[in-house]
C-alpha cells in the first residue's frame, strides 16, 4: 500500500493550503515540499477562498490562533468541502485556553474534515469537550500506553464516529483510526518532542498525502504518519552519528523526507491493525 | 563590475527595511545578513514611515498578504519614494488570487519601483493584467526556454518600460531587463525550488544590492541574481557531497552568500546580454 | 551557582509564554526546547491571560509589533505579574520609531517586568528616554568599551534601581545589572551578530532560567547569559572546523545549547563582579 501511496504524491505533487501558525510556517512549508507537495499560505478572507479552490488538500492549524485567521479558515474550509478536498484540522492547544478550544469545536461544527490530527491531550479534549492540555504539548497523564491501549483506541475510533474524520493521535504511539478500523503505529523517535514543529510538519505532510490520495483517507494518514516516524527513527542515527544536537535533528527529519523513497517508507513502517 | 557592487554592499552594509511574509521572513533575515546587508521587518502603519526613513532599501513582498500589512507597504513605499531609496516589489502569488493580483497592481500604480521581481508566472500576470499562476511556483506553461527568449525577452523589456522599474524574472534561465537592455542569467540550480524561499531571498538581497548601488539598478539586480544562482550551485555540490537533503540545501545556499566573495562572484557569474 | 540553576531547569522544564515577532519566533520556540524549557507562542487578546496562566514565565518581545499584540502584551503581562511569574522585556529597535520607543516605555509603566534584555541602543534609549537606535542592531556609538565600562555600569544599575527589573544590556561584553551589584560578562561570538535572532533568543532563555529560578532572578539571568554566550563560542569553533557559513553556525548556536551541562556551562562562563 506504501508505494501506491506514496508514488500518488509524488507524481500527483498535490498544491497544499495552509492557514497555520507563524511558528512553524516555514517548517511546514519545507515539509510539504520534502515530501513531494507544494504548499502556500495565505490567510487573508478576501483571498482564502481563490487560493483555496486552486489546491488539492487544506491544512487548518490553530497554532497563534487570532479572530482574522479563524474567520479565514471557515471559508477556506466551507469552499473545500464543497469542492470535496481533504481538510486536515490541527487543533493545536486545543483544551490550553478556552478560546482554542470553542474555535477548534467551531471549526468541528462547520467545516467536514477528512484526518483530525493531534496529541493524546488535544485529541482528547474533542472526544470529553474538556481538556487537561498544558500547553501546546501533551500532558503525561494522557499519553498512551500499552496498559490503556486497548480502551484509548475505542474512544479514539468513537471520536472518528462522531466527527466523520479519520483520527491521527500522535505520542510514543501514534493511533490513525476510523471508526470500524484502526492502525498502531511504532514509528518515531522522543527526539521529536525536543523540536517545535514536528506535529505541525505531520499534519501537513498528512494534507498533502490525503490531496493525492483523496480515495483513501485512512491509508494516506496511515502513510504520512510511518514517513514521519521513520524519518524521526532515520534522523536520530544520523544526528548522533555527527554529535548534533536538535537543531540538526530538525534539519535530518526534512532532509530524511526528502530522502524519502517507497521502498525505504514500505521497509520501515512499523505497525499493527486494532 | 561585480567587485564594485559587491563591495559596495559589503562596505556600506545597507540596512534593508523589509514588509514580507510571515513563511519565508527569517530565511529573508539571514540572507540579508549573509549578503552583508542588515535587515529591520516591520509592517505596523505607526512606524513603517520611521524605519522606512532610517533604511537604506525597501523590500515589499505579498506573500501571506493582508490589508494591514497592504495599507504599510503603501505608506512605506511612498516613503521610499520621497527619499529616493530603491523599492523592490516581490509579487508573490500574483495571478493567484484575485486579491494578490489587484495589489500587486495597486502597488504599482502608487509606488515606484526599482526592482520587480518575480518567477515567469507571476511577471507574465502583471504584464498581461491576468495570469496563469498556480499557487506560489510558477506554472510550467509560463517558462522560458530556448524557443521563446527572444520573444520573451521583448515583452519583458516593454514591461520594463512600461513600469520604469528594473525587471528581473526567475527561472531556470533568469533575465533581468531594462527597457533598453537585458541580461539572461545562467546561473542556479533546480533544487532551489524544493526549499520554500529561493525567490523571497533573492528579492531581499536585490534590496540590499541595490541600495548599496542606487545609481547602478540594472547591474546591481544582475549582480544579485548572479549571486543567487551561484549559492544555489555551490550549495547543491556541497549538498551532494554530504548525502544531504532539502534541509540541508537551504542551509549550504545561506552559507554559501556568508562564504561568497567578489572574486567567486566574478568567476563564477554565468550571463549574456541580449 | 551555575550547577544549581542550570538543574532547575531541566528538572522543572518551566512553561514559557512568549508574545514575540514573527522574523525569529521559530528559533526561539527551538532555542527555549534547547535550553529544557518548553515554548508557547500565542497573541490573541481573548486568549493570552488563559496562556499566561498556564506557564512558569512570559517573553515580550516587541520586534515588528502591532497594535494588536500590544494590547496582548499588557494583558499577558498584568496577569503574570497577578500570579507572581517572571516576565522579561525585549524592547527590539526601541528608539528606531516612536512607535516601539513610546510601547517599550508603556510597558515599562504598567507591567513589572523582571528582566530588560536589549543591546546597548535600546537599553540607552530606556535609560534616557530616547535613542540613537539604528534599526535593531547596536549603533556603534553606544558600544560598551574597556574605556567606558565603569560609567556604563553604573547608569545600567541606575536603570535597574528605576524600573525594578535586572538590566541584561548585551554587546561584545554583557552587563546584567541589579541596582547595586553588577556583572560583566565576556563569553560570547562577534559571529552571533551575523545571524538574526540571537538576542530574541537569549530574551527567550532568560525568561525559561529566571522562570525556574524566580527566587533568584539576577544569577538566573547571568547564567542564561553565559550559556547563550558559551554557545556563541562553541558554535564558532565547531562551524569553522567544518568550514561552514551563517547558516551553519545558527545550528551550532541551538545544537550547543541543546548539548550544553552544567559542567560546561560552569568551566566556560567568563564574569567579572562590578
């Protein structure tokens, strides 16, 4: 499946709208293009819409959140839905403040998304309403272990019920879940964690892997979410073998994504049905 | 030509006020600095006219555009304008969005420029008042190649005449024209278009070029691009060299600016006029 | 001291809220993951006191400011000085425009801030009211010299006295001033003024040091200095030994911070008492 996948993105080069943070727009934006898309931002209400109708995929990320990019975002959601491109929401600090949260809950009331991507606290403050986020990373008590495992991927696949979107939980394991069917993922490495940025990257490789694979939502998450792991696997050997610390570690997972090749991707994924 | 104008840069160290996009903005920041220019970015209405007045050069760059951001470059450009500092115009997206586009005019019809630069989209979309622009990289239809530069050239000299500003329309071949004269610049290297902000970095080091060579627009621009191209080649080498990626490129290419020198400048610049 | 301090930041990874400029906010968030802190950017009025509230510390920085991140800025700002957390100042180009000069000194009247962070310009135009800023970087006349240290000193330590903050005023030799001790600081680069964002990331460093040791703002912010200095060294050595350019050492810079101890920081730093 990896290589079907992944050749659609790289010969379809799917155009990727991002209305995002101004933290990590740059990362993504590089990302997007490792991976084998194109991506441009704009966030302006008199344009969201044009650019919006030219791409193939949208990636909506609440990261810097402020009222001009919120209105922007629910017409650049509401123009892709009807033209039936994959929105990717990245509820970024969702359950942090009060005003990310009802945003990331208004854009859920509006707008139909294909993949929803998060950590287990934002992930989890859509599925209670209620969030324990401690800012933009996830909270250790709700981190995903093998112990709760089995009950996180029921709720998680819930959540894809109500939502109609594929769920992306992203931690030490990755949940990518629809409501009959989910995927554990072991890829990645902890260093991830020590960069901003890798969780905005994956949302956007995941718009652009969706955009070209626009017949399977689950699968292309399931895709974008292994390329991303492994690079994060790929660029921990590379980064130690040179005694670099996280600034090169952020350079090693784009250049590993632009590295990236089917085979590598179909050799390296690891995971399991649930 | 190319030891005057660079080291006119490097010993005037020309301080480049820059109203830009929030994507490419730092990439832009260190490029300046990497070419021996200083930047200041700063887009709030209260004080563009203030900074403006301190700098040495202007950058304006509709990337991420808004009608803040719009009404500042307004006022800084006719700031600029008032005290003969070179302005550049970076019409990203031009063609894009109908928003973009009309600014993009309206800029033009308020300010004059020095500098217009722009890939062959987007440069086609302000000669011809609509374009065929897909998103922020050039359509593939809208290139140069060995077939249609003498009649591209041609249109990019009226355009130049028809704006007064210094044309400079990037590529793979990249021509620089003034009404009378043009150059077609050999220099650079594919892989520049796999990093986001080839484009936003050159028309900020054009800015710094410039402004350190007021009287000389046409070789300063040429020498800029030149300049560019070079880092772009050197940097794939130095890329390759080291297996590197993507990530890697966009680092080597502002090394390579920081690294450069009048005689590797001079060396290296491929270019004819025509 | 520095074995102390240094450990209570990795132990408590304190929570840095940040209202920063979008030119450098990237390597702040990286630089401050580096440093064992962790970053939250977020401007919107409705939610800042929600983020504030959260973290252990807050970083204004008011490099391209607007009207909108100001009023963010003094809420942030009061609401953290209601919680008792720290909350550093960055006053990037004060004296460059009226607009940051007259922001800066409200800021300074309504919020306590616990450290002013700036290069010898800005800090001169706090302590005088106004500047001889030319654009974000030092001018050269305000540069602490052997010659004019003790007078220098003494008017930081005036300032401190003034605003209640300690005065970390940065340059080719540091001062970080409480009113009546001060400290001179010799570790550092000449390098670190060829990349952007080398102050806005100590401002960041001290705000997550000084959040993990409130009790001891002044050795919290001398030793943040160091370390940031220390790394200014280090990314020297490690970027000429691979001949690379400004791009490689603004890695270097958050690669040694990320790879930094206590012991290194301890055998490294370079102070003097005043």
């Amino acid at each position: 499946m990896f290589h079907r996948i992944y050749k659609n993105v790289q010969e379809k080069q799917p155009l990727v709208h991002c209305i995002t943070n101004y933290v990590t727009v740059n990362d993504c934006a590089n990302m997007l293009l490792a991976c084998g898309g194109l991506p441009i931002m704009a966030d302006d209400i008199r344009e969201v819409e044009d650019i919006t109708a030219l791409c193939n995929g949208l990636c909506l990320n609440i990261g810097t959140l402020n009222d001009r990019a919120f209105q922007s975002m629910r017409s650049a959601g509401k123009k892709a839905n009807q033209l039936a491109r994959p929105v990717v929401l990245d509820p970024v600090g969702a359950g942090a403040s009060a005003f990310r949260t009802s945003a990331a809950f208004e854009l859920l009331s509006q707008i139909d998304f294909a993949v929803i991507r998060g950590n287990s606290s934002e992930i989890k403050t859509l599925a209670q309403g209620i969030g324990t986020t401690q800012g933009v990373d996830a909270n250790e008590s709700d981190a995903v272990t093998v112990e709760n495992l089995e009950d996180t991927v029921a709720w998680v696949k819930a959540l894809s019920a109500q939502t109609g979107a594929v769920i992306v939980m992203t931690g030490a394991m990755d949940i990518v879940a629809e409501p009959g069917k989910a995927f554990v993922i072991y890829n990645g490495h902890p260093m991830m964690s020590k960069i901003t940025g890798s969780g905005c990257m994956l949302s956007a490789v995941i718009a652009a892997f969706t955009a070209a694979n626009s017949d399977e939502i689950l699968l292309a998450a399931v895709s974008a979410v292994c390329a991303m792991g492994l690079c994060g696997e790929i660029a921990y050997k590379k980064t130690m073998a040179r005694n670099g610390g996280t600034s090169a570690y952020r350079g090693e997972l784009i250049d590993g994504m632009s590295l990236m090749t089917a085979d590598t991707l179909q050799g390296g994924a690891k995971f399991e049905h649930r």
